[in-house]
C-alpha cells in the first residue's frame, strides 16, 4: 500500500531541463506560407536492474511528427508506435502523443486538440505547471516521454512583441499515471477504481498566463483552477467481518486553485531563476487526501564554471494551518468494541502520515536542494549530465547521471542511470526497489 502512495513524487527530479514540446513545434511556423515537414526517430530503449525487476521497460519505438502550415491554419500530430517488455509483460503500443489543429496569427493563436504544455521557468521543479499529466513509470533516458497530452483549448493573445496571454480551458480531467499492480499491497489491502471528478462543464480546469519578456528580464503571473494531475489517497472502507481488517483504498482528485510567478533573470554571465506557487485547496481538514494549503518555491541559479554548466537549487515548501498528527491511543484494551476503534484509528493514521509524506506536509516546512551539472566535450560529440536531489527535511538522496555520444548527425546513443535512496518508511525507500536502475538507449532521427 505505501509504495503505490509515493512514487509518482519520486521521478520528478528526472525532469531537469525538459522543454515543452508545444512550444518548440509553434517556433517553426512561417506566417502566410505553405509548409509541409516530417520527421520522426527510430529508437531501442531498456531500462533495468532494479530490485523488483531485472527488466522494468524495454521496447522498440518508432515516432512520427508532422507539420503543414497553410496561411493562418496550422495542424501538428505525433503518432509512436512501440512494443517491448514493460514490467515484466509485453505490450503493444499505438499511442497518439499530440494532436492538434488551430488559427496562427500575428497577434492571435487558436489551437485545440491534444497537446503538451509546460509552464514555469526554473529546470525541473514547476510550481506553477499545473496543465500536464505524467506517466510515473514510463522508464527511459529522455525526462520529456513522462509528459502526456491533454486535450484542451488554448488561446494565444500577443499584446506587443514582449508581452503575451496564454488561456487554456481543459473540458475533461486527465489524471497521472499509476500502476498499482506492480506492488505487494498485502492480501488485505486493495484499489477500487480511482475516484476522479464527473465529466461536466463545472469540473472543467481553467488556466492563464500574462508573460513578459524583455531583454533584460523575463517573468510571468499565473492562474489555475481544476483538480490537481497528482492523486490523494483515500480509505474507502475498512470491513471487519473476518476478525481483520479488509482495508479498500482510492486513488481520489481534489480540486485547487494556484496563483503563481516566475521569473529569469540574467547578471553578466549568471541567470537567476525564480518561481513560486500559492495553492489554495478546501475541506483538507475534512479530506485525508486533499493537502494543506502551501506555498511551493523553488529559487535557482545558473553559471559555466571552466565549461561545467551548473544549475542549482532551492526548492522549499510551507504548509499552512499545519497541525501534527496525534498518534491513537488505545483507552481500554480489554473492550473489543475500543480495539476495533483502535484499528480504524491507526489505519487512518498511517494512511494520513502517507498522503502528507506525498505532498511533503509531514512537516510544517519542507527544504531541499537540487543540483545539475553539465558538460559538452569533442565538439558537443559528448555531452555528459550528473542530476542530483536531496531532501534536507526528509533525508532522501537522488543521483542520476547520464552519458550521451553523438555517434552521427542523426544517431546518437545515452547510458545511465538512477540511484536513490531515503530512511526507512520514508518516499524513496519504498520507491527505490522499481525506480533503481540502469538505461540504454540508441535512437536515430529523420
């Protein structure tokens, strides 16, 4: 039951230094022209040695984009088709990774469809990036495949040529990806279906974004209101007709409002980075699953010392109206209708401390430190990345880093891996027998 809880939280450091592919596909698009473009990659993945699973992904995989431009119409789509050994089963995969279609125009976008949006300006860790789902277990060398496309209206407004609104309606809510097959639970403990909210107009997420981007500084205000990508945990029912506990759990979405900034900013050779989040949720005293209201910020700096590309990090957090948790007491131990209470106690307990380690509230004020370390050798024929994560607060250690030689233009190959480690009972103990381990990949692109 604990590992199911925590390891979407555990991968997310892997996501240094990821780009949104809806905005890297729209700076291709020549006004008024005719464009047609195709392209794709080819590529062999496996990722593997853990402790659970000697093969935790491998496939083969074949990617294909394409772009036309006809005046102010503009379509995108990627199609990957993939099969190979996941977990320990094979399957095969036919997955549209974006679709989408729109107006572009000199001072207004409109496009709808399936996309991938990411916002925020510091690496890896966005507070405000509150439109983009993730597959937690999806294992590979690229940070990007754990980005899942929503479907949603989106609208462009460019104010001037340094100032431009971002609106985005999400008519249906698309949760992260969970496997709770992949782990023990006990013979006691079970999943019922998630409880995600109804498919109704008053469940729709809605988001904006007032960016500036000037020479000397770019940064941004935002806003969210809809359920949070991220599940609580809810106990269901706790049945006691056997004499034990029958324990059922869900997965459960709750609803949250953010209001968040970012901001760049370069000083001769250095950029500092910034960026913060105001989240605001409800009935967190009624709801084991919905967390505190907390601020979330993250404070970064970036230089190249001797040809070192380093970035690092502060990423803290402060919950509001915290309380600790009072561990259950049981008055009379002769009574059987007090140890029955008792039980359902303590499995509320456990279950509280476990969606608060998950949102990183088991203490009023959460701090950790991030640090990325790059270096490009033989004419960017090389380039050589060491990703490192730890929780000050909760004493967890991450370590990934990562080896990729340019063999060709368009044939490249990366090895590496991925080590963490944490206190007994804490987020990466649990985490680390399915997320440890060593990948391998070869991809070609056309």
């Amino acid at each position: 039951m604990k590992k199911i809880i925590i390891v979407f939280l555990t991968f997310s450091y892997s996501l240094l230094n990821a780009q949104g592919i809806f905005e890297n596909s729209l700076n291709d698009v020549e006004k008024n022209k005719t464009t047609i473009d195709f392209s794709g990659y080819v590529r062999a993945s496996a990722f593997g040695g853990g402790e659970d699973y000697d093969y935790s992904s491998i496939f083969g995989e074949t990617s294909i984009q394409g772009k036309f431009s006809n005046n102010n119409m503009y379509l995108f789509t990627e199609i990957e088709l993939r099969s190979g050994l996941q977990f320990n089963k094979t399957e095969n995969v036919i997955e549209l990774t974006e679709a989408y279609v729109g107006y572009i125009g000199e001072k207004f976008d409109l496009l709808l469809g399936n996309q991938i949006v990411t916002w925020g300006r510091t690496d890896g860790f966005n507070p405000t990036n509150n439109i983009t789902p993730n597959d937690y277990f999806f294992l590979t060398a690229e940070p990007d495949d754990l980005k899942l496309s929503n479907f949603l209206v989106r609208i462009k407004y460019r104010i001037n040529s340094k100032i431009d609104l971002d609106l985005i309606a999400i008519p249906v809510y698309k949760p992260s990806v969970y496997r709770y097959d992949l782990f023990e639970m006990g013979e006691n403990v079970s999943f019922s279906e998630p409880s995600l909210p109804d498919k109704t107009f008053e469940n729709a997420s809605l988001a904006a974004r007032l960016n500036f981007e000037f020479s000397k500084i770019g940064f941004s205000a935002s806003y969210f209101r809809g359920y949070d990508s991220y599940f609580g945990f809810d106990v269901k029912s706790i049945d006691f007709l056997s004499g034990t506990p029958i324990i059922t759990n869900s997965a459960t979405s709750y609803l949250k409002n953010t209001i968040g900034a970012d901001f760049a900013l370069p000083i001769n050779s250095w950029i500092l980075r910034g960026e913060t989040a105001y989240n605001i949720s409800k009935d967190y005293k009624k709801f084991i699953y919905t967390p505190n209201p907390n601020i979330d910020y993250v404070i970064g700096v970036e230089h190249n010392f001797w040809g070192v590309t380093t970035i690092l990090q502060y990423i803290g957090k402060y919950n509001l109206d915290f309380n600790k948790l009072q561990l259950p007491v049981l008055d009379n131990p002769t009574d059987p209708l007090a140890q029955m209470q008792f039980a359902e106690d303590m499995i509320i307990y456990e279950s509280t401390l476990f969606n608060r380690k998950t949102f990183y509230q088991q203490e009023e004020s959460n701090h950790a430190v991030a640090l990325l370390l790059s270096k490009a050798l033989a004419y960017d024929t090389w380039n050589i990345e060491l990703a490192g994560y730890y929780n000050i607060t909760s004493e967890e250690l991450m370590i990934r880093p990562k080896v990729t030689w340019k063999i060709t233009d368009a044939l490249a190959t990366t090895v590496g891996g991925n080590y963490m480690k944490g206190p007994d009972n804490s987020i990466f103990a649990h985490s680390s027998p399915i997320l440890n381990g060593v990948f391998l990949e070869l991809k070609a692109i056309f």
